[in-house]
C-alpha cells in the first residue's frame, strides 16, 4: 500500500490501519506552509547515508529508550517523531503510547523512511514523507513530539519549533534528543565546541521560551543529550513571536 501526502508517495505495507487512526488529526493540504530553504540538500545529505545509517550507530537503541522513558508519555497518547530517520525511536514511543495510542513519524527523506519499513518499524507507527518542521496536523492535535537530532537541521530553529508547538496542546511535552552529548558530536564531526552552539543551554533556554516552549530539564553528558520543554500557551495572530 502507498501513502499519498501533497502529491509525494511513501512505499510503506500494512498502513491501513495506523493512517486512519490519525486521520482526524491531519491538516487540510491547503494549509501547508511553504517551505524556503533548500530542502533538497537535506534530502540528498540523508539519502546517501540511509542504507548505512542503523549500522553505523548499531548501540544507540537503549539510549532512544532511555530518552522516550522519561517523557511521561502515557497510554492513549499521540505523539510525533519529527524527523524520524529509520524509526529509531518508534519502538520505544509505541510501547509508552500502548495500542490505543497513536505514533507517527515524519521524515523528508524517502530513503530514510524506506529503511523504516525495510526494518520493520513501520509496524510501530504511521510514516509521512513530509517537513518535520511544518508537519500537517491540526492546532493542538499532539500530545508530545520526540525530535532526535533534528534542532542542528532547522533552518530557522526559532519559527520552526514554533510551528512544530502549535500541533501540541498546551501542557504537551517536547524532547530534543541525541545519543550522544555535545562535545562528543562536536568531536564525531571534526568541529570545535563553541558557546554560539545552539543547544548550549544559554542558548536553548531562550530560544525555546520564545517559541512558546517551557524548558524543564536539561542533560549534556557524553553519553546523550536530552532536553525536556513544555507547550505553553502562547498568542496567536499578530502578537505571536513567531
């Protein structure tokens, strides 16, 4: 069975069921926001390293886990993995939301989302080809969105989060994720450290408020990074900040 989303196609078998359980929550196609910066080299970036991706990272699974744990999802929930990648996180976000609960993860790149379906986690949850950072769902329609790695991606971090709280009801959880911590990421990809880094905590802290968010907890250790938000209420229309 295919997915058709806003003329793209996403191979993925057993759909059926899991795409109507969310169904009432997608916004209509006329409401997507056009997207500005330059998709195509995220897509391609992913693509080239989807094949390789889980063998790359084999041990990251119990952190995935370990994050999800602490979120206080609970039966019945609905939650979003935003850029969702291979499906890492889905397990684990299916177990804490039970089978009343419903789980999608979006990805912009089809060949990540094909390799969700090659390992099976398709079974966890519904998978959208679609921006992370402007996914179509209906205001306040989630109950939490799981975001691994996605902060470094955002082309404009501060409006994006934004947009990704609106589909979260006030009250609603956010975590940002990684499986390792900032100065090991920094170490992985050859790169100095610095204090402009944007998930440094005198950095992240403001930028969440500002986008209607709630900083609750913070971790920055060499075995993963995990920062917690709460949605706030915030103004919409023209006295929104973003």
């Amino acid at each position: 069975m295919t997915l058709h989303l806003a003329g793209q196609i996403v191979a993925r078998p057993n759909l059926h069921r899991p795409l109507r359980s969310f169904r009432g929550i997608m916004r209509g196609m006329s409401e997507r926001r056009t997207r500005v910066y330059d998709r195509d080299h995220v897509r391609d970036f992913f693509a080239a390293r989807a094949a390789d991706w889980d063998r790359r990272f084999p041990d990251d699974g119990p952190a995935f886990a370990a994050a999800v744990a602490v979120m206080g999802l609970r039966p019945g929930d609905r939650v979003l993995d935003a850029g969702c990648g291979t499906g890492r996180a889905l397990p684990a976000l299916r177990e804490a939301v039970g089978p009343t609960g419903v789980v999608l993860g979006v990805d912009l790149t089809e060949a990540m989302l094909r390799e969700a379906v090659r390992s099976g986690r398709d079974r966890d949850g519904a998978l959208l080809l679609a921006d992370a950072a402007a996914p179509p769902l209906r205001a306040a329609s989630l109950d939490a969105v799981f975001a691994a790695g996605l902060v470094a991606h955002l082309p404009a971090p501060g409006r994006d989060l934004a947009a990704l709280g609106r589909a979260v009801r006030p009250g609603g959880v956010l975590a940002l994720f990684h499986p390792v911590g900032r100065a090991a990421l920094a170490a992985r990809q050859g790169r100095e450290l610095t204090a402009n880094d944007l998930r440094a905590l005198p950095n992240l802290r403001p930028l969440l408020a500002a986008a209607g968010w709630r900083l609750t907890a913070y971790v920055d250790e060499p075995s993963r990074f995990l920062a917690l938000a709460v949605r706030e209420a915030v103004p919409e229309g023209p006295d929104a900040l973003y």
